[in-house]
C-alpha cells in the first residue's frame, strides 16, 4: 500500500488541525475556567469587607433607634408621662488596652476592631509569642492598614 505524495500532504494536512483543534479547544476550556474562578472569587466578599458592612448595620440601627427615640419624645402624652428611653447609646471606647494580654472582647472595645480582626490580632500575637517590636509590625496583620494603625496606637499599648 503505497500513497502518493499528494496524498500523504492531504493526510499531513489534516493531522495538523486535528492536533491544532484540540490544543485550540483546550486553551478555551482552561479560560473559561480561569474566567469562572475569577468570577466566583469577585463575589466572594473579603473579610475586610464583611466587617466594614457590619459596621455600616450598626450605624443604621443606631439611626434607628435615635428616630425611633425622636419620635416617641414627640408623641409624648401632655399628663408628663414620658415613655422608658430604649436602648443607651454606646460611648466611645477612650481607654487603652494591653496587646500582651487583650482578650477578644477587650480588643472588640476598639473602634473598628470586629470578631474577625480581633482573632487576627491575639493569632498574630500567637506567632509573635506575645511580643513586637513596634506599632509598625501590624502592619503585617490582615486588614490593617495606616488609618486602622493609627487608631489602634491610641487604644493598644504594646509596653514589653
């Protein structure tokens, strides 16, 4: 069985995108892939992001309750009877709190500091077997940027 040269580059031809179309079909395969992972990890919020819209909660449920308060101090009866205030609103945390020894809770008193960063913090005191050099070293911790340092320069003592 012997083929003619025609033949052969006929045969040559099609094995060539034969070949071409599968390596064609698999780049596209692995895109889309790479596409749908991409999307699912864009809808996935980040934990900086998670706290930040609880935060935003809070706020509107203080602005809530500051109308709700408002307008119960408005419909007040005229015989003096003024209805029991709701909930108290929570002061500022102005104190300090000690990064050698800060429970959860204790670093939760922070402003801006939830659950989540607060596991970060005691785990990266964890690492650091309760002892840093500097403010600046938090930086490290996830979600800590230089607006967030500064304030927890003014409620963190990292006193050796």
């Amino acid at each position: 069985m012997s083929l003619t040269r025609a033949e052969v580059v006929a045969v040559s031809t099609l094995l060539a995108f034969l070949v071409f179309g599968g390596i064609l079909r698999t780049m596209d395969a692995v895109e889309l892939e790479s596409d749908a992972v991409r999307k699912a990890d864009a809808a996935v919020f980040s934990d900086t992001e998670a706290d930040s819209l609880i935060m935003l909660a809070r706020l509107d449920e203080d602005r809530v309750d500051e109308a709700v308060r408002e307008s119960i101090a408005l419909e007040k009866s005229p015989g003096g009877f003024e209805p029991a205030p709701g909930r108290a609103k929570k002061k500022p945390f102005t104190g300090t709190v000690s990064f050698r020894s800060a429970t959860s809770t204790e670093l939760q008193q922070i402003p801006g500091v939830g659950p989540v960063m607060a596991g970060r913090l005691i785990d990266f005191r964890t690492e650091h077997h309760g002892h840093i050099e500097s403010y600046d070293t938090l930086l490290e911790v996830k979600g800590i940027g230089k607006k967030k340092l500064e304030i927890l320069k003014k409620h963190l003592s990292i006193d050796q």
